[in-house]
C-alpha cells in the first residue's frame, strides 16, 4: 500500500521525504512504478513532484545560461527550440527516448535521478558541461554533471534530496549531435555518443554512455586534439584514450568487447557528421 | 489483508466519475478492477507493450505506469470513449481490411498510439509509422498489417 503525497513546494517535498523513512520522490512514473509493479521497490509513501510549481519549465535567463525544471517532460525537450547549436545534442537525446508515449511520461530530473548508465540524458548533458541544481535538508547546493555519478546506479545525491534543475550554459553557434547505437528503435543504448564542436571548428567535446557507470568525458584528451581533428593519428589516439577509461559490461544489448569497439566508430562517425573533411587543394 | 481504498474524482470518457480505490493504484488496476474498463489491457506492467496505452488530457500514456492519485481532476479518455472519433473510426476500419487484428490484444493501444500520430503528423512516412508504434507490441500480426492499416487510414483522411 502506497500513500501518495503532492506537496505545492520543494521545501514540502523536502520535509515529507525526511519525515517518511521509506518515501521516495515520484517523477514521471516512468521507471518507478514500473519497478514498484515488479516488487523491486516498495515506498510506504509517494511524494509526487507534479504540483511544484518550480520544477516545471524551461527558461532562458538573463546571462542566457537555459535552466531546464527537473518535472520538465522528454516530448518537451525533444520539442524546445532555444536548445540550439551546441546544445542541440541535448534535443536529439530526448528524442531518441524510448517511444513517444513514454517521453510523453518520463523527465529530466527523473532520468538523471535515476542514473541507469545505458540512458541517454547523461552523456549529453556531459557533453554540454552541465549544472545540476539540488535541494535538501540542508539547504540548496549546485553539482557539476561530472562530479555527479559515483558508481553504478550511485550517484551524489543525498538523502532527502532532490533535483530540482539542470543548468545549460549560453548555446553558442557550433553543430552538435547525438548518436545510440540500438538494438531496435526505442532500446536502451549499446552504446552513445554526445559532441558537440568548439565555434572555432578547431576542437570538440565528446561524451560516450553506456560504457561504464557514468559518461565517459577526457578533457585532457580533448585538449590534446585541438586544431587536430582531422589528422587520424590524433583522433584514433584520442579514442583510444576514450576505450581505456571505459568499463563496459557484458549484457543482452552487447558484450563489453563489442562496446569497446564501438567507441572509436561512434566517434569517427559523429566527427564526420559534424565536421566533414574538406576536399584540400 | 485489509485493501485501504481512497475516493478520486476524475473524468472518464467525458463523465465526471468518482472511484474507490486501492491507496497507491495505477490508473490501469482502477480502470480494470474499479471501473470495469478493459480496452487498457495488462500486457507487461512494466511500461514496455503499449497494451494498456489511454489518454490523459488528450496525451497517449502508460495506464500501467500511471497513479491514479495523479489523475484527479484530469481528463481519462479510453477506447470506450473514442465512439464518433473520425481519425479512430478510420483507423478501425483499415485494422480490420488489413487483418490489422488477430487476437486483439495489442489493438487499442495500438489504435491510440496511431491516432496521436496522425494529429501529430497527417501524412506520416511508412518508417515514421514504424518508430511511432515501436512502443506497442504485438505478438500475432508480424507488424506489416498494422502499418498497412496505418498508411492506409493516413491516406484516406488527407485527401
Ligand atoms: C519502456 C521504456 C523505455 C525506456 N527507454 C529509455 C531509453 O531509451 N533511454 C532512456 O534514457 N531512458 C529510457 N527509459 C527511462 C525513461 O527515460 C524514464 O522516464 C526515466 O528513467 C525516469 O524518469 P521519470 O521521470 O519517469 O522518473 P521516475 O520513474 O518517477 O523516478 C525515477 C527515480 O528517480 C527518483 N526521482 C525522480 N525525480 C527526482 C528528482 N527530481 N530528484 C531526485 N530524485 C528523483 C525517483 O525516486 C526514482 O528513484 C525508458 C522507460 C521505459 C518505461
Ligand atoms: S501493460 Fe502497460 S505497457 Fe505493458
Ligand atoms: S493482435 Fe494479438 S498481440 Fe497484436
């Protein structure tokens, strides 16, 4: 037996998940009562996030930085239009999600929450250098996506907290986009691929899901390829970096060999897509 | 054990009904158990077949993975309620011309995910039908009548 719970304000929500020692926050469902349906979880209570007014909405702030609210919808990310340039990669990966009645369900905050590392939400916001916001007992702190996950299905949150945002920086002109390799369309990713280029053409920052607990993102590799990435050399060692920090695992949606060889393809394919070489003189 | 049931008032196919029902139940366990609707049908539970698809204010979600309790105050719409719907009507008759239906399971969640393809794109590509219906499985047709009946009803309803 379930009880649910709809606070109006994150403080509410806040203190209901202190006071209950077996509640949990409910988002889009989407996961949870799946999980709840199959006994892997069973909250005595339910605090439901769909009445706080702010969590929901994506808006762009006077410095231009895009906060996005954690109960904001994957059709409505898949549908914004300010995610442009290089935070396109992140409207492509909402629309990969699932199917369209399951993006009509599920959120930001909720995926992130949930932190499965074959979904597709982490390695894009990796990619786009994101912020998480995050509100708990002990007040409001913000989080760096990449201090974010700390083991498989672990991550930073704290007891009691809550993601209520996650904070885009100021799109800027330059192409990015998003690739899964799945078995069917609407699977979880075998493996995935974020990128998005420098304005300058000259450099690129790449996020790879699915192969370890959390995104894989080298930012001293990436350093290391600026002005250099059409020369094989470079790039093939670049993604060799990319396989050493992985720690694929052998499951229905591929083995941990396969993953492994998919990195560099993934990321030879998206360079190309986004940076075709041009024909020299 | 005793079942603790709670009171929800909702609309039901433009009716505004009010149900008893158990604390912490999905829309699909209420609409089966509660209200004796059963086009929502419970293939997997888990989110995964589309058997159980409905309208929630107009948008196609998982009765399975839906609370009840989120429901209050909201609009459900079900097969049951889809009589006189245009796009629904054709999409029915193409299922049926095409052997678009065998056991049936699968078919009002598939019908459901079709219609809101079509008010979302009228003249859907034969490849865009398939990912639209990538959420709905069916075990009997082997897909290809189930797109044919959804390109077929496309057609008809934009000339
Ligand atoms: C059939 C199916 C296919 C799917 N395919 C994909 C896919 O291809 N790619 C993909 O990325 N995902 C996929 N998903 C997952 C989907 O994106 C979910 O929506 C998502 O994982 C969970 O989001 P939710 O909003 O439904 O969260 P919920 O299910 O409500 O919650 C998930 C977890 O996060 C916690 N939580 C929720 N919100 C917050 C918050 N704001 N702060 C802190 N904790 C919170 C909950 O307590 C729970 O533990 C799929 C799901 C289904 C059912
Ligand atoms: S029963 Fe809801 S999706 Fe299968
Ligand atoms: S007709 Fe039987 S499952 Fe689709």
């Amino acid at each position: 037996m379930t009880e649910v719970l709809s606070p109006l304000t994150v403080d509410d929500a806040i203190a209901l998940l202190v006071e209950h020692d077996e509640a949990m926050p409910l988002a889009g469902g989407a996961t949870l009562i799946a999980m709840r349906n199959a006994s892997l979880v069973e909250p005595s209570h339910l605090v439901s996030l769909d009445r706080i007014a702010e969590l929901r909405g994506i808006d762009r702030t006077a410095d231009g930085t895009i906060r996005i609210g954690a109960m904001t919808r994957h059709c409505d990310t898949a549908a914004c239009a300010e995610l442009t340039g290089s935070l396109h990669v992140l409207r492509r990966a909402a629309g990969m999600i699932a199917n369209r009645v399951v993006r009509n369900m599920g959120t930001m905050g909720g995926a992130v929450a949930n932190a499965d590392p074959a979904a597709d939400y982490l390695p894009a916001l990796a990619c786009c250098d994101a912020t998480l916001e995050i509100a708990g007992p002990e007040g409001r702190r913000s989080l760096s996506i990449h201090d974010y996950v700390d083991d498989w299905y672990e991550t930073a949150l704290g007891e009691g907290e809550i993601i209520t945002a996650i904070m885009l920086p100021a799109p800027v002109e330059a192409p990015s986009a998003y690739r899964k390799i799945a078995r069917v369309s609407g699977d979880y990713a075998t493996a995935s691929c974020a990128m998005a280029l420098d304005p300058d053409g000259q450099g690129l920052r790449v996020a790879i899901g699915a192969c370890g607990p959390g995104p894989l993102r080298d930012r001293a590799g990436e350093d290391a390829l600026r002005g250099k990435l059409h020369d094989p050399a470079a790039l093939a060692e670049f993604a060799g970096r990319l396989v050493a920090l992985a720690d694929p695992v052998d499951d229905v949606r591929g083995s941990a060999e396969y993953r492994l060889r998919l990195i560099p393809r993934l990321v030879a394919s998206v360079l190309s897509e986004l940076a075709p070489q041009k024909e020299t003189a | 054990m005793m079942v603790k049931k709670v009171l929800h008032s909702l609309t039901l196919n433009g009716e505004e009904v009010q149900v008893a029902t158990a604390a912490g139940a999905t829309l699909l366990q209420t609409l089966r158990e509660d209200l004796r609707i059963l086009s929502s049908k419970r293939g997997c539970n888990q989110g995964v077949c589309g058997a159980c698809t409905v309208l929630v204010d107009g948008t196609p979600v998982r009765a399975c993975l839906t609370l009840t309790a989120r429901c209050e105050g909201h609009a459900v719409q079900t097969m049951e309620g889809m009589d006189g719907d245009r796009v629904m009507a054709t999409l029915q008759r193409h299922m049926v011309q095409s052997g678009g239906v065998q056991c049936g399971f699968c078919t009002g969640g598939v019908l459901i995910s079709a219609r809101d393809l079509l008010e979302a794109d009228p003249t859907p590509s034969r490849e865009a039908v398939k990912t639209a219906l990538s959420g709905n499985i069916c075990r009997c047709t082997g897909y290809r009548t189930i797109v044919d009946a959804v390109c077929g009803a496309a057609e008809e309803l934009s000339q």
